[in-house]
C-alpha cells in the first residue's frame, strides 16, 4: 500500500520592511500542524521571502525541522536577489526538481522565466520580471523536456508543484507553456507516472477545479489578500513599520492544508483550515473589490476518488 501525508502551505511573503507576515510564527504554527497530522514533509509553493540571503534564520527553521521542508519557487523570491543568491540561501542545486517519497513522485517545476524575444528565455533574477509582466511564467524548453522524461520515467504516481497555476478553466491564467504541459499530463494517464494532481499557490485564494480528469488545488496564501487601494483601518504605527501594510487584509491565523494520498483505494482528502481576518478587516471592509481573487479566509477541505475522476 501506498499512502502519504504531506502540509502544503504558500504565500508567506516574509520581508519585515515591507509587510506585517510575523513569518517565523506562522511558520512554527503550521510546523506544529504537520507534526500533529502525521505529515511525512511540508511543502512550500513559493513566495516564501522577498529576500531570502537576508534572512538565514527563517530558512533553518523551515530545513532544520524535524518535518523536512520543501522550497518551490516564486517570483518574488526575485525582487532583490539574484537568481544564483536565491538558490544559494535555499540550498537549492536548480529550481526544478524531483523527490520520491511512500510510493509517490513529487516534481517540484519553475516557472519563473520570461521570453520577450522567440525562443530566448531568461530566469527572473533582482526584480527584472516587472519590465517584462506580458512575456512572464514560462518554462524553458529544457525544463519542459525534462518535466516529460521525469513523468515518464516515473514508477509512481507524479504530483506537480508550481507557484503559478500550471492550467486554468478560463484559459486566461496560468503559464504560457500550459499547452505543452497539458500534453504531458494527458500523456500520463494509464501509465504508472500517471499526474493525479497539481499544485500551485501564487494567486492569494482557495480553490479546487478538475482539468482533463486531473485535481489542481489553488492553495491561499498563509498571511494575506493583497488589495490593490490602500486601506488605514490598521492601528497608526503598522504603517510607519511596514511599507505595504495598507494593501494587506491579513489572515489570523495561518493557512495551510493536509493532503493525504492512497493509491490503492484512490483516496485524495484535503484538510484546510478556516481563519478570521486580523482586525476583523477584510477585502469588503477595506473598500476593494476581491474579483477573481475570493476573500475568504480559508483553504478548501474536500475528499475525493481520483481514480474515478
């Protein structure tokens, strides 16, 4: 039998001079949650620091934990470092890999390239992606081949991680190469490689939908909603600490969620949890409009046959 729990969390977005994530407690929250659900690791879909060089400690606490810690990552991870710094304070040899873990391959993908030219892509690396937000969110071909052969290769059941949304139903969002994606995706079915679900964080919301007979869960961020017109509903003093506070609705408590996976009997259950907003100051009180991007406060809890998908 083939069964594994894992804590899948995004979002943190620790940068102190910037935002009001009290990271290293948020962290130790959802670490207590992966201890206490029995998880074999945690995952992490991006955004985990703005600058990650600066912040040595808070990377210890996710990789030194009895819970092994795993890094996907996200564009801001870019906004200062460079792409070589980035790898170096994660202690990450590339940004796309894979892990096998109880009978499941687990392939961690990158796709934090842009190609503003054809068949030219370059890694975001200090800040560059916002000059170029149009030809943002690829893979490289290479990296394309290799997420084929890793799939194919595979004697387990594959799950992808990725900051960004890998497929969308709308077909508006998501990465540039999702056609060569959903190619491998399909590709997989019937083999023992098989894709069973996607995983991404990156857009701030809680979400569940089925592509091509395949889960793909949109994981919220730990901390916050990003809203777009600032808000002075916080106390006076946050925002002479924290530059972007004005433009948080901030979770209370940290949001993360427990995936459990048996391949014998098909079972994918999906334990999210529900927060409140710090404050009591959400997305409507601070006079935005959420759009695509729900307000709530939660992650989504479900249980699902994926075999019957």
């Amino acid at each position: 039998m083939s069964r594994v729990t894992f804590t899948v969390f995004s979002d943190l977005h620790h940068h102190p001079q910037w935002y009001k994530s009290d990271a290293p407690e948020r962290l130790a929250a959802i670490q207590k949650r992966a201890v206490d659900s029995g998880s074999d690791f945690l995952l992490h879909l991006g955004d985990f620091s703005h600058k990650p060089s600066a912040y040595p400690e808070l990377i210890r606490q996710y990789r030194e934990f009895c819970v092994p810690g795993y890094f996907v990552l996200g564009n801001h991870e870019f906004d200062i470092d460079s792409y070589e710094t980035v790898l170096s304070a994660m202690g990450l040899e590339n940004g796309y890999y894979y892990f096998d873990r109880s009978g499941f391959r687990f392939i961690v993908l990158d796709e934090n390239y842009f190609s503003d030219f054809p068949g030219i892509y370059f890694h975001y690396s200090e800040r560059n992606y916002f000059d170029h937000g149009p030809y943002r969110d690829w893979m490289p071909p290479e990296e394309i081949d290799w997420l084929r052969e890793t799939v194919k290769n595979s004697p387990y059941p594959c799950i992808l991680a990725s900051h960004a949304m890998l497929d969308f139903t709308d077909g508006k969002r998501g990465v540039k190469c999702k056609d060569e994606v959903r190619e491998i995706i399909r590709n997989s079915r019937g083999t023992p490689g098989e894709v069973i679900l996607c995983l991404n964080g990156h857009y701030h919301r809680s979400g569940l939908d089925i592509i091509d007979h395949v889960l793909r869960l949109d994981v919220n961020s730990a901390t916050f909603n990003w809203v777009p017109e600032p808000h002075y509903l916080f106390p006076e003093e946050w925002y002479k600490e924290y530059e972007c506070v004005g433009n948080m609705v901030i979770y209370k408590e940290p949001l993360s969620t427990v995936i459990t996976i048996d391949s014998d009997t098909g079972e994918m259950i999906f334990e999210g949890v529900e927060s409140s907003f710090v404050c009591d100051v959400s997305t409507e009180k601070s006079g935005n409009s959420s759009g695509y991007r729900l307000c709530k406060a939660e992650n989504i809890s479900a249980k699902i046959n994926y075999k019957k998908l």
